[in-house]
C-alpha cells in the first residue's frame, strides 16, 4: 500500500462518502476531535477534514465528506486505489470530556459524523450519554444503526421523514422537559446550529462545547486564517482549538468569515460543472 | 569608479507579472564590480558577514576567472549562497563595512556577486561532496534556512540526516513566505535538489509535536535539531480585525507563493483587492504590498515610525515605491471599518515620534485629534511573527523564553540532551543568514557531541 492510497470509498447518502486513506503516521497518534488537511493532486488547495475513525491496526484513516466545492468534487472523483497528494495530521487538540459524568452529544448534518469516534470513545470509557442527530431529512442519515447501539439516539429531521419534526434546540428542550440531566452538551455542525445550540445550553444553565470548522491554510498556526473570536480574544482554531466553550464564541463573525470566499468558489465549481 | 548598478525589469511591465525583479550581473558587469574590491588586507566586510565568509578572496577569484574557486570559498561557510546573494540585508552587515562605502563610489555589491558566482554554479550542476560513513542518525525539524543549513552540513560530514517538514513543500518562509519576484521558487528546489543527492532524506507532511512527538524522534535518532521557525502572526489588536477581508501578510503570502494562487490552474482562493492597505513596514511588508500591487491593487502603506526606522532592505523599499505602493508613514490604524462583515475601510490617526524607546528608535506618540478616515476593500497585517506553541505545548521538558523562543546557547544546545535548536525558533523573526550560521553552528556541535560520545 501506498502513502495516502484511497483503500475504500462509500456512498453514505446523496452527494457525501466516506473515505479510507492509508496514512500510517496519522493513524498513530489520532485521537477523537482531530482533523486532518489534505489535497488532491499538485494544483489542490489545502482542506481540513475531521478524523472521523482510525485503525492503528490497519494504518487508516476515515474522513467524510460533503461534496459542495472545487476540492470535495474533485474528491469525489478520484477512484480506490488512488492516492491523495497530501495528508497531514492528526491536527488540533482531541476532544477531553474527562470531566464530565453525563453528556449530550449533538451532530447536526455532516457533523453526525464527527461525533461518532467521540461516541465510540464514550462507550469504551462507560460513560452515561445521550446522542441527538439532526438533519434535513430521511436522506440525510448514516451510522445510524452503530449509533444506536452506542447510546440512546434520538433523531430530528426539518421535514419529519424520519424522527421527530423539528430542530434539535427542540429535542434538547423536550429531553431536560423529562427530566434528564447533562453536565455538558457537546454540539457539532453548521454554524447557526451550534450557535442556537450553545445559546439554548447557556438559559439551561448547562455548559457547552462546539467544534469549529474555520477556514484553514496550513493547521500549524502559521497563518491566522482560521481565527475566531472567543471571549472577546483571538484564539487560532487550528492549535488552540477546533473545540471551545460554547457559550464564548462568537457565531455571527465566524458565519461572516466562512463565506469570504463565497463568490470565487461559486465560479470554481461552475467551471468543474461545465 | 562608481558601483554597478544591476538591471532590473522595467516597474512598468514587472507590476503585471511574478518574475524576478533583480536580474543579475551579466559576466562584463560582474568583472567590472569584481574589479572595485580593493583586497583589503585586514577586510572590514568580514566583520559584518554573520557567518564570516571569505569575501576579497572569493571576489578575486570572479576577478582571475575562477568561478569554481569562487563558489567553493562561498560554500566554505554559506550554503545558500544564491539565496542569500538575493535576499540578505548586506547593506546593514558586509556592505556597511566595505571601506568605498562613502568616499569610493560606494561599497562593492558583495551580495549581488554573491549571487553571481552562486547562479553560476547552479547553471553549471555543480554538486557538494559528500563524506561517506554514515555513522550516526540525526533528525532535523522544520525546513527553512536553518534546517536546511544543519541538515547539508551535517550530511555533508557523513550523517544520516532525515528532515520533518509539518507543509507539503520543503524551504520554510523561502517557499511560503518570500515571493516568486524575489526569490523564484526554482533555484529553492535546485538548492534542495542538492541535499537530496548528499542523502538526505525528507519527510513533508509530518507536524513534529503533532505526527510525531520530539520525545519519539530522541528514542529513534541520535540528536535532534529544531529549526521550526517563528511562524505565527501578530495582529494590530484592533476593533474590525477579523473582517472578511482582513489576512495576516502570512496567510496572503502562503496563498499566493506556496499555493500559487496568482495562477488560474491553483484551486486556492484569494481576494483581489482594488484598494489594499498593508500595515507595517519590513520586508514582510514589502512582499506583501508588491504582491497585491501585481494582482492588481493600489497598495497604501501604513506605519508608525518614518522612512529612516523602515526596517525592510534598502532595495525593497526602493523596488515598492518604484511600483506605485504609496508610503503613508507616522500613521498607525486604530480600527478596521467593515460593511457586511467585509472590509470598508480604516481609521487612523497620526503619529510623531518622541523619545528613543529601548530599541535605541524614537518612540512613535499619538498627534491629538489627528483621527481621520481612508477607504480601502483589504487589509494586510504585517507586524512581525512569534513561534507557533506546538513543540512547546507536546514536549514539557524543552525550557522557553517567556516570549515562546526555545532556549538554547550560542553552540544550539538546548536543557535537554542530545536536542539543538536554531534560528526564528530561538531568535524569534530575524533575518535567513542568522538562520543559517544557526543552523551550522548546531551541525559542528552535534557533530562534537556524537564524536566525543563515540571515543
Ligand atoms: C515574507 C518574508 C520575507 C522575508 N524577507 C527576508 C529578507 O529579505 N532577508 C532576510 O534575511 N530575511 C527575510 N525574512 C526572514 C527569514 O525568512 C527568516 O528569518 C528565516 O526564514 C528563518 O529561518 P528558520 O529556518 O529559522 O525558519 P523558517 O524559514 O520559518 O522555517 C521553519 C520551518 O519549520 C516548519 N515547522 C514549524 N513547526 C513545525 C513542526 N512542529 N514540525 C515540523 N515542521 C515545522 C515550518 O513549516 C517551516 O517550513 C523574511 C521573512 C518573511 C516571512
Ligand atoms: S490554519 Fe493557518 S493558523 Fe490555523
């Protein structure tokens, strides 16, 4: 096997795979919470993912993926078999919910995904947790079988095709409704819902962790792209983060910064489209 | 006999493309520069040349023809000879020494016969030589000036060298940082293309602190180098800073130089700004300004002190006015004003400069009601740079200054054993040369130790 040779590739639901890729020295050290950058091929920008499971067995590394710009496509097209140009990592510092008892995981989208190895970490530690999934609709679900076999999981959609009706705020609310008690909630997923989650956590007098997915360059803190505002301070996503305390981040600035390249993107990806 | 003036490309034409600005001696010019050395005996210039090398005897073998000879002198104690040639500030060390600085026609252009003898020998594939006995295992850290320079030397004395770059490319700030019109990027791979055939091996893609740990590579090597540079950027701390539109100079310049998003086919994005205002003014400043002028902007400089506290290289502030970047000194920012979260403009105020501060310059004060406001769409910050906290938040047993530098004495060592550091990462940002005579210094006593060690 080759350096960040694609071992497998897997359609988890429309436009979004998963990806194993052979990085012996990433799969290593991983550890839950971290991501990896990456590029396709000599031209490729440099994209984070987060690890979303690891072997150090087997060497491997799983990222997914949601196909929604130039890099992601240009993914989606490479076949098993092939190799990545570059796949550095583990980057950023692994989720530590050490002191927490009893904890509320909440993935929202793709973000499903990144709370699986925290799951799985839980589940080995023994802990006492609660799993809410939030997305769309019906389509927009996978893992959800070894999600459920880890923990109570309670499913959310925007239509209702398959869970309950609602936003995952919702679900929070109706779960301490019945009386259930968290030390922590810890969200991840798109920036609006991470921002209505940590607020909803901060009325309920619960604290709260979210993982930010900023922008990035090179992951090593050499740039400043991926900053974020955190208690009124600049802190660096990539080596201070991706997690912060919930209640301290500022959203609406990180939701700004997250679009700077809206517009040139959009162009990219009309060209990859023809 | 007045200095040779080296040809540049025409600012008219050179603010629409990224090639190199300074374009070198021709073998008549560089004769005739070679020819104003007057051989000092006791030459002053080698004072000023922080890694010593051998200049009146190096120039006087360009003047008799010997341009192997040359490029061996060179190579005695410089090797990046082509890199330095075109980007060390010789007119504060070599130059500044040179006896025809005042009353001769000015001092002899060491740095550009430098680079000269250098190009030279890269046209002509001249190659180091190599030691073969491959006794010990040393790994180096990081891949700029300092890294490079331990990692040749060490393998030059028959050292299994293995580099961990944490980027996809090796050079450090020579491929991240200074750009293309500077430095282009292919003598950099041909200055590393070097190393490789002494041996060394490189491993990019590798984050020490991260991928693997400092404590892992002490088990597996012999000694340690780290050479990780001072890479992390200071902000202005001002109210607007993380506006969309905002970039650190590191980040604008990684984009563009590193991942060539100057060129269609690069997928990397960049903002083009029509009017972007670049604070600061060093070299970092300069590149970053240039930069923006060849993608098109008109570029305002900001900064607090005057022309004469400048602290870029004398050519490049030359080069930047030559190119339009307007000058917009004893002026500080003090918000960065911003419309739907993207960048409109800056308020400022005027400054004048007071008593001298503990760095010897005059102390830049606050103009009373001098609060006024420009327009521009993009802001680079360029303030300086401080070490990124990897290496210090994974190995606990390393000692740093209160500023993040890592610890170490003049010969590299550092408090633990076996593990030598050098340059930005114990200097904080400072100039390639001192990277370099770092990064030697380091080789010849890892080189002592692992000798010693064996008797
Ligand atoms: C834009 C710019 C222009 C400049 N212009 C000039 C000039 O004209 N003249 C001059 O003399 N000086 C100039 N300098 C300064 C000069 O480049 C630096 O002083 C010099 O590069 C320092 O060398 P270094 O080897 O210590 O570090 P760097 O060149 O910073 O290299 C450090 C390397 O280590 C890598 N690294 C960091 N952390 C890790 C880790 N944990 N694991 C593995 N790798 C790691 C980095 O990715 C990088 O490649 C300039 C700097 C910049 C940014
Ligand atoms: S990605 Fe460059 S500093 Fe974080």
């Amino acid at each position: 096997m080759e350096k960040f040779q694609i071992l497998s590739k897997t359609d988890l639901c429309p436009r979004v795979k998963e990806y194993v890729v052979y990085a012996p020295m990433v799969a290593r050290h991983a550890k839950a919470g971290q991501f990896v950058i990456l590029r396709t091929d000599e031209n490729g920008e440099r994209v984070p993912f987060t690890i979303c499971d690891y072997s150090r067995e087997n060497c491997t590394v799983s990222i997914m993926v949601q196909e929604v710009g130039a890099t992601t496509m240009r993914l989606a097209s490479m076949k098993v078999g092939e190799c990545l140009k570059d796949f550095v990592g583990p980057l950023g510092n692994p989720t530590d919910l050490s002191q927490f008892d009893s904890i509320l995981l909440v993935g929202g989208g793709i973000g499903s995904a990144v709370i699986y190895p925290q799951a799985k970490q839980l589940k080995a530690e023994n802990k006492n947790f609660e799993i809410i999934l939030g997305a769309r609709n019906k389509d927009l679900f996978f893992y959800l079988d070894e999600f459920k076999s880890l923990a109570p999981t309670h499913i959310v959609t925007d239509d209702g095709s398959i869970g309950t009706k609602g936003l995952v705020t919702d679900k929070i609310n109706e779960l301490i409704g019945e009386g259930k008690r968290f030390d922590v909630i810890f969200a991840v997923g798109p920036l609006p819902m991470m921002k209505f989650v940590a607020k909803l956590a901060t009325n309920l007098g619960i604290k709260s962790i979210v993982s930010m997915n900023s922008l990035m360059v090179d992951g090593t803190g050499m740039c400043g792209c991926c900053r974020v505002t955190v208690d009124g301070k600049v802190k660096y996503a990539c080596i201070d983060g991706p997690e912060f305390d919930g209640s301290l981040v500022d959203y609406d600035e990180a939701i700004t910064r997250s679009s700077t390249y809206r517009e040139i993107e959009q162009t990219h990806v009309c060209n990859i489209r023809g | 006999m007045d200095r040779v003036v080296m040809p540049t490309q025409n600012p008219a034409e050179r603010i629409h493309n990224f090639k190199e600005v300074a374009l070198g001696f021709t073998p008549s010019l560089a004769l005739e520069e070679a020819s104003r050395c007057l051989g000092c005996k006791n030459p002053p210039c080698m004072a000023g040349c922080p890694v010593g090398v051998k200049i009146p005897t190096f120039i006087s073998q360009v003047k008799a023809g010997d341009m192997d000879g040359a490029y061996r002198t060179i190579t005695i104690d410089n090797n990046l000879p082509a890199i330095c040639g075109r980007v060390c500030p010789q007119e504060h060390q070599c130059e500044n020494l040179c006896v025809r600085k005042v009353k001769l026609g000015g001092s002899v252009a060491i740095g550009a016969l430098e680079r000269y003898v250098a190009d030279w020998a890269l046209d002509n594939g001249v190659m180091p030589e190599k030691r073969d006995s491959n006794r010990f295992k040393v790994a180096v850290v990081g891949s700029g000036p300092a890294g490079l320079t331990c990692a040749s030397d060490l393998a030059k004395a028959g050292v299994n060298v293995t580099i961990f770059e944490a980027l996809h490319e090796v050079g450090g700030v020579l491929v991240y940082g200074i750009p293309e019109f500077r430095l282009p990027k292919e003598l950099v791979k041909k200055e590393i293309a070097k190393l490789a055939s002494l041996g060394v091996k490189i491993e990019t893609n590798v984050v020490v602190g991260k991928t693997i740990f400092v404590h892992e590579l002490l088990d597996e090597f012999d000694a340690v180098f780290i050479g990780t540079g001072a890479g992390l950027p200071m902000f202005l701390g001002v109210k607007g800073e993380n506006l969309s539109g905002v970039y650190s100079a590191n980040e604008y310049l990684t984009r563009v130089n590193l991942m060539k998003a100057y060129e269609e086919s690069s997928s990397t994005p960049i903002l083009k700004g029509k009017s972007v205002v670049v604070v600061g003014a060093g070299n970092v400043a300069m590149d970053a300004s240039r930069t923006a002028r060849r993608l098109g902007a008109e570029v305002t400089l900001v900064y607090r002190r005057s022309r004469a506290e400048m602290p870029a290289r004398e050519e490049e502030i030359l080069h930047a006015e030559e190119e339009g970047i307007k000058f917009n000194l004893l002026t500080n920012p003090v918000e960065i004003l911003g419309e739907g979260g993207k960048v409109s403009g800056m308020r400022l105020v005027k400054m004048a400069l007071g008593e001298p501060d503990a760095s010897g310059r005059r102390r830049p004060v606050v103009v009373e009601g001098s609060e006024h406001e420009i327009k521009c769409d993009q802001v680079i910050v360029a303030l300086g740079t401080s070490p990124n906290p990897i290496i210090k938040n994974s190995f606990k047993d390393l000692a740093f200054s209160p500023k993040g530098t890592i610890l170490a004495d003049e010969d590299g060592k550092t408090n633990v054993d076996r593990l030598y550091a050098g340059g930005d990462a114990i200097t904080g940002a400072a100039t390639l040369i001192l990277a370099m005579g770092a990064g030697k210094k380091s080789a010849s006593s890892i080189l002592n130790q692992l000798q010693s060690a064996e008797k």
